[in-house]
C-alpha cells in the first residue's frame, strides 16, 4: 500500500517537472522570438505590432508603376500617392485562380463600409496580365464594385512588384507568378506599412488604420 503511494506521489512529481520545464521552454521561446523581432524591425515598430496585435509591421518601398484602370481603361500610376491622407488595403492575386482569390473579393467587398468611413481604398492588382485581360477583369469587378482592379501593363512590371513585396516574382515548384495571398496595408505615401498573412476582419485593419493615422501626426 505504503509502496503504491510512493510511486503515485513520485509520478505525480515527475508530471509537475515535465510541466514546469514545457512552461519555461514556452517562455523561453516567446522571449527569444521578442528579441528576434526587435532585430527585424526595431524595438518601435515591435512595440507598435504588440501594441496593435494585428497585422505584422514592415517597411516595403512599392515600385512605381504604370497600370491599367480596368473600369475606365485609363493608364494610371501606382501606387497613387494622395494628399488626402487614403491608405490602400492591397491584394495580389490573378482570375484563374479559384479559392483563394475569389475569397480575398469577397472579403475585401465586405468592407465596403469601413472603405467609406476611413477613406481606404480597396485595391486588386493582377499578377497574371497576359491571360488577365481589361475585359475579363472589368467583369469580374463589376461582382465586386468596391474593390478597384488594376491591370500591369507587362510582366516585367509584376515581376518588380513581386520582387518588392514578397521577395521573389515566380514560384519555382508551380511556375506560376509567386502568389503567397498576403494582403498589404500601404500608407498615402504608397509604402507598406502592414502585412497580413490572410484575412485579418475589420476591427483589426480599422485598428491599424489608427495606428498609421496617430504615425502620420
């Protein structure tokens, strides 16, 4: 009986240990993951992810480029850079493509509303111009009117805009543009400011929003 105990009151230590080591690894990891961000980004811009809790803080310099405005059919620069202070909530992406494109529309027409309040565009720009034409595009944005669709006038240009913002222009595993389904928070200066790995809602873009609001003050 006394041995049974025994051996009950040493498991139950040896589980007591093994949780208080998984807790200090976590801990370890979290500090450790805090000092590599600082590194990346500098203890400010770390401060203002934290402090926001949404989408990840970068400093991107977007090419200016000429493209295509696929409703009116005008050749228009991007990124606009605007006076009025309109930050622009950009997704890269193509019509062929079936699940996650279609899904970044109707999420960024879903914001339709915070686009009206907060003077934020809501912008898709084509990585895939040669089988993306205006036509095809214009129809497509006509499901979706308040999301702008802009048209690169070649492929070297989605090659630069690639290059800047994801870091390479092609996937070498499918040969098709590199498309990672990132959306891009860019300020009225035309530069990336925030990145989000998918779909953040609107309660934390309207947050970061203040965030590049109170930074521009």
């Amino acid at each position: 009986m006394r041995s049974n105990l025994r051996q009950t009151v040493i498991t139950s230590e040896y589980r007591l240990e093994g949780m208080y080591l998984r807790i200090f690894i976590a801990k370890l990891l979290f500090l450790l993951g805090g000092l590599l961000l600082m590194t990346l980004f500098g203890l400010g811009e770390l401060s203002a992810w934290l402090t926001a809790g949404h989408g990840l803080p970068v400093d991107l310099d977007v090419p200016q480029l000429s493209m295509t405005d696929t409703e009116s059919g005008d050749t228009v620069s991007f990124p606009a850079v605007t006076r009025q202070r309109s930050p622009t909530l950009l997704f890269l992406g193509f019509l062929r493509c079936r699940s996650v494109c279609p899904t970044a529309l109707r999420n960024m027409e879903g914001l339709s509303q915070l686009a009206s309040q907060q003077r934020l565009r809501l912008l898709f720009v084509s990585v895939d111009p040669e089988h993306d034409s205006v036509d095809k595009m214009r129809k497509m944005s006509a499901l979706y009117p308040s999301v702008k669709m802009l048209r690169p006038l070649s492929t070297e240009q989605v090659s630069a805009l690639l290059r800047a913002l994801n870091g390479r222009a092609t996937n070498p595993e499918v040969g098709l543009p590199e498309h990672t389904g990132f959306f891009y928070l860019l300020d009225s200066g035309g530069k990336a400011r925030f990145l989000y790995t998918s779909f953040p809602g609107e309660e934390p873009i309207r947050a970061d929003l203040a965030l590049l609001e109170r930074n521009l003050n």
